[in-house]
C-alpha cells in the first residue's frame, strides 16, 4: 500500500462508521411513527426468509435478528479503524453505544428501552468486529510467513 492511498483508505473507512452510527442512531432513536415502516418491511423481509430456511426459528426471535444485523456494520467499522491489536476496544464501543442508545429510549414517547437490545446489539457489534478481525488476522501470519520465508532464503 502507497502513503498516498493509506489516508484515502482512513477515510473511506471513517465514513463508513459514521454512515453506519447515522443509521443505528435514526433507526433507534426516531419516533417510532418514522421508522415503523421501516420496521414493518424488515419483519416482513424476515418472515419471508426464515419461514423456508430456517423454520425452527419462531417470528419472535426477528427481532433479535434485527437488533443483532443493525450493529453489525458498525462492530466492522469500528474494527477498520482500529488497530488489529486492540480490535476488543470495538466490542466495547458497540456495547456503550448500544446502553447509550438505549438509555436514551426511556426519554423518547413511544419508544421502550430493553436489556435484551443491549446484548443483542452488542453480539451484532462483536460479529461484525470478527468478520473483520479474523481475516486481518490470518492475513497478519500469512504475511509474516512469507516474509520469513524471503528472508531465509537470501
């Protein structure tokens, strides 16, 4: 990677967590008369896909999934910008953001805040950091075995 190209790379990264923070914050804290259609299609969505797929999983538990998939770019996000070495620091910020966010609700007609969102978002937040984490990993070693292998054989 050139210099020039890392900063642009920063960038792009940071905006994406900051799309991603628009996102969690609109769809957590708007009224919920804005985002119940919203709401309404991803249940919908859900139904339709778990119903063939995965029939073992009752309608109840989409919005887990919700909760879990809307962290998700963030915990990755967060990972990018972020050095590999402290990829937990990720974790950590999708589970503050997530108690934030919820604590938050209690003030908001029509919105109710719930541990339940907390751990789920938090689980999004930290499978979204390991899509990340788990291949910059692999590709840390492979990296360094290669370059191992260079060095032996000059």
């Amino acid at each position: 990677m050139s210099h020039a190209t890392a900063p642009a790379r920063r960038g792009i990264r940071i905006l994406a967590a900051a799309l991603a923070a628009v996102a969690v914050t609109v769809l957590t804290l708007a009224p919920r008369w804005i985002v119940a259609p919203a709401r309404g299609a991803f249940m919908q969505f859900m139904g339709d896909l778990t119903a063939p797929l995965l029939l073992w999983i009752p309608y109840g538990q989409a919005e887990r999934v919700l909760n879990t998939l809307l962290f998700l770019p963030l915990g990755a996000t967060i990972a990018l910008l972020l050095s590999r070495r402290v990829w937990p620091v990720a974790i950590l910020a999708g589970f503050v953001l997530s108690t934030a966010v919820e604590y938050a609700q209690a003030s908001i007609p029509g919105r109710v805040p719930d541990a339940d969102d907390v751990l789920w978002n938090t689980v999004g937040g930290a499978i979204g950091v390991l899509a990340v984490t788990i291949p910059r990993i692999i590709l840390a070693a492979v990296t360094r075995r290669r370059q191992r292998g260079r060095v032996i054989r000059t």
